[in-house]
C-alpha cells in the first residue's frame, strides 16, 4: 500500500521535540501498516491513499486556506497529542457543514492501522452493480435516492435498466419446469419465465441485485414479479417490488453485512398501545418460510404470489431514507402469521421492542425490511460512522 501524508500544525509548535514527535508517531503507524508512509506536498495524490496530518491545534485556519489543494474524502489523522484532535473536530464539523466527505483517523496505533487498512479496500473496491428495471412505481415519491449518494456512501452503482428489455427476454423464454406444482399451470409458466428473463439480466449486467416496475408487467405480460423475486432472494439475490431502491439499498446492506435475506413488506397496521405492527407483501424469499401455498396478486388478482408461513423468531426492520440521511431500524419479534383477505398475501404481527410510534412521526418511507436476528446496534454503528442518522 503506497501511503502519503501532508501536514498541518500551527507555528507555535515548530520545536524539534514536536517534529520528532510527529515523526515517531509516523514511523509507528507504518510499522503497523506493514509499509513507509512518504511526505509529499498538499497537492500530491500520486498513491493509493492520501493521509493529512493534523499535528496540532490552530491548524484549522491554515487548512481552510489550502483545501483547494485536496481533494475529498478528507482523511484527518491526529496524534492525540497537542490539540490535534481539537483541530481535527473543527475542521471536519466544517466539512460536514460543506457537504464533503471527510472523517477523524484517532485512537491507539493498532486501531488507526486497522481502520487505514478497511479505507484501503473500500477506495479500491470496484463498485458492485444492483439494477433498476424501469422506473419507480408512481407512488414511490420518497423512495429514489441520488445515484451519486449512493456510490459515494455505499459502493453501490444504479443501473438504469428499460422494462422493454425484461420483456423482450420474457417472450424468448419457453419456460415450464416440471417441479412447480399446485396451481395454475399456465400461471406458473408465466411466472417461471419470468424468473429466468431476470437471471439474463443479472448476468448481462453482472447484478447483485434489481428492483422492478413490477405493476407494468400486469399490462404488458400478464403476470406478477412475486414469484420472481421470492425466488432471487432465496438464492443471495436482492430483488425488491415496484421500483423502490431505497428498500434495495437496505436489502443490499443487509445482505452484505449479515448474509441474510430479507422481507420487503407494507406496514398495514400499527398498534401504538401494545406496540406492534402488522407487514405484508406478496412475495417473501423462499428461505425465510416454513411453508407457503402459491396465491393470485391482491390487488390484480392474477399472476403468482406467495402466501409464506414465517417462523416465530426474533427479528430486526429495517429502512434508510431516500435523502441517505435518516433511517429506521427496531428490534422485536413475530408473534403470528396473519391471514387477512384485505392485505398482500405474506402477513406477519411483530411485537417490537423498540417504540413503534417514531413512524407515525419520522417515517423512513413505505416499505419496510423484516430479517431475523438480532442486529439493531451493529447496524447503528455502522450507519453512525456514514453519517446517517436513526430516527
């Protein structure tokens, strides 16, 4: 790993012994690093990872003057000494303030070592792709985050995708495999191939995950996406309802983190007084059921969707918002699979833990993503150090 620094202090703190310092205070941290950290000049961003030292307090002036010559994500490494981390809080309270990226390298040497490693690999990571097949359904207005955001926070490239092209594949299809049984044959058919024209598409487009204008398809082709998508899930493929990429994002991370699939589902009651809330969706992944019997679309009443029996465990939900600045996530668990003919077709009653009442107040936005476990502070402290913030 090539490493380079560029420093800033105040010039009250130009003695020997503090250059030294500084120097000791290098050398260890490339001892850890396992490689020789170079001083270069401020505009010199010829490595792979570009360090600046904020070696004392009253720097802050001095760094303000030059930031023309940097260039984001700000990497700001204290000593711990000499008030640098003092410096370090004021200077990245105005990156913050300035909408640029930055963040504080502080602590023990073992620690800062570790954390330079995961940015390492984070900046030179290839983004991976999730696809976006037609737009977002028209009464997703709070679900479609800034694609740049996204990349910039996540990793994560948006891939405009036309549904014509979906179709298109569809129609190629033949289609029928032998092991779907118990409905409607041809609407099996229908929705296997279906499934088949999204697994050309990952691969034409190298996918790890997709969202659909799912709706469109009832028009065009006559089927759902819900047996689709169950299906996708089940096998480590994110795929989510009616264009909503803020729910593919928090499906995404959620596989990413924990390897776990994931439940995209309507909020359709909330019990505030007994603090519980009923979900559901016509499509659940296949590896989060007990059982399920195959079923019409709810609201279409054709296609093929998933009626699943969902485990009584303990879950997390989940949700960021489309600004990328908020997002929700409780702990609780299902208490009971619901059957209500006036919802989607997988229903589920989660008794939560946390207060349920901050979605009345500060909701993330329509959908909601139900995985089991217990992961609510892991989550928090990842999204903490993104800059997002739990409602």
């Amino acid at each position: 790993m090539n490493i380079k620094i560029s420093t800033f202090s105040s010039y009250l703190h130009e003695s020997s012994a503090f250059l030294k310092e500084n120097e000791e205070f290098i050398n260890e941290l490339g001892k850890a690093l396992n490689t020789k950290i170079e001083y270069a000049s401020l505009d010199d961003y010829d490595c792979d990872l570009k360090l600046i030292l904020i070696a004392s307090g009253g720097s802050e002036n001095y760094f303000l003057e030059n930031i023309d010559k940097l260039k984001e994500p700000f990497y700001l490494l204290t000593t711990g000494k000499n008030n640098s981390l003092a410096a370090s809080l004021e200077i990245l309270t105005y990156l913050n303030n300035n909408n640029l990226d930055g963040e504080i390298l502080h602590g023990n040497i073992n620690y800062i070592a570790s954390r330079i490693n995961n940015l390492f690999v984070k900046d030179n990571n290839i983004p991976i792709n999730l696809g976006v097949i037609g737009k977002p359904s028209d009464w997703l207005i709070a679900s479609s985050p800034n694609k740049d955001k996204v990349l910039k926070l996540f990793n994560v490239k948006l891939i405009d995708i036309s549904l014509d092209e979906l179709i298109s594949l569809y129609k190629q299809e033949e289609g029928f495999n032998n092991n779907l049984e118990g409905y409607d044959l041809n609407e099996l058919n229908k929705a296997n191939k279906l499934y088949f024209a999204f697994c050309k598409i990952k691969n034409r487009y190298n996918l790890q995950g997709l969202t659909v204008r799912c709706f469109d398809l009832l028009d065009t082709i006559h089927t759902t996406g819900c047996f689709s998508l169950a299906e996708l899930n089940a096998k480590g493929i994110i795929g989510t309802c009616e264009g909503d990429i803020s729910a593919l994002i928090s499906m995404y991370l959620i596989r990413k983190w924990f390897n776990e699939s994931s439940f995209q589902a309507n909020p359709s009651k909330i019990d505030v007084d007994n603090n519980v809330i009923e979900l559901a969706h016509c499509t659940c992944p296949f590896d989060m059921i007990s059982s399920f019997k195959y079923d019409s679309h709810f609201e279409s009443g054709i296609g093929v969707a998933i009626k699943g029996e969902f485990f009584t465990k303990d879950v997390t939900v989940f949700r960021l918002s489309s600004d990328l600045k908020r997002f929700y996530v409780g702990e609780g668990k299902i208490v009971n699979n619901l059957n209500d003919s006036r919802q989607c077709r997988s229903q589920i009653r989660i008794k939560m833990n946390d207060d349920i009442d901050v979605l009345l107040r500060e909701p993330c936005g329509n959908h909601h993503i139900v995985f089991y476990g217990h992961h609510k502070d892991e989550i928090i402290d990842k999204l903490n150090r993104l800059g997002l913030k739990r409602v």
